[in-house]
C-alpha cells in the first residue's frame, strides 16, 4: 500500500493576493490555478523542489471560515517548511520583510525559525540536523 498527503488546505481571504505572497516573497511554484465557478478556484501552490504535497489555497466563502484566515492552528505553528539552506531561505524572509516570530535556534532536529505568513499563519522554517 502507498498513500500521501496530496494538498493542504490553507484558508485566504483572497486567492490572488495569497498567490502574490506566496510566489513573489516565498518562491512557491503556482502548480494549478483552475476557475471552477464565479467565486471558487482550484488553486495549488508548493515549495521549490517540493514533489508531493501541496498547499491547496481555499477561499473563505462564509462568515464562520472567515474567522479562521491566519489562525487554522489556534496560535500554533501551523506548517513546516524544510529547506536545505537554512541561511539562504532566512535571509530570504528578512529581505521581503516577512515577519519573524522567533529568531533562529540551533535545536537537536536542526535549525529552526518561527514566521508569520500574510494572514498570520505561524510557519517553522527548518534546515534538518544531518
């Protein structure tokens, strides 16, 4: 047997302006961006180098999910970001003035940092321990 995790859904308040975000300051690739109605899209994005899962952008279309853009994991670190230059990908965020949460750490498992996405989604950036 053989199964992963395809997509995750990340709830926006608007589709364009979270694939801004996510290509233009994060690098993402734009996998798909299908209209499937007058207000719904199909919208996929991942990391550089990223083969599997991706992040399916979902547009808040009531009240109630409106709610939850930004706090998905109730104030937790909500998506984790591997990166195989911790260093480039840090400098990165600090270059499109994306905001740090936590400054770097060197823990057991490798290097890590805490930052907020456009909504306030808390991200862990990490450059695993070899």
């Amino acid at each position: 047997m053989k199964q992963h995790i395809a997509q995750v859904a990340l709830v926006v308040d608007d589709y364009d302006q979270a694939i801004e975000f996510y290509t233009r300051k994060l690098h993402f690739s734009l996998v798909e961006d299908t209209v499937l109605s007058e207000t719904k899209r199909w919208v996929r994005i991942a990391p550089p180098g990223s083969t599997e899962c991706c992040l399916l952008l979902a547009k808040a279309a009531t009240d109630e999910q409106s709610t939850y853009v930004g706090n998905q994991a109730g104030g937790r670190v909500f998506l984790f970001l591997d990166t195989d230059n911790f260093k480039r990908d840090y400098q990165n965020l600090l270059d499109q003035k994306i905001q740090i949460v936590r400054e770097p750490l060197v823990e057991p498992y490798g290097t890590v940092a805490v930052f907020a996405d456009l909504y306030g989604n808390l991200w862990d950036l990490i450059e695993p321990a070899r």
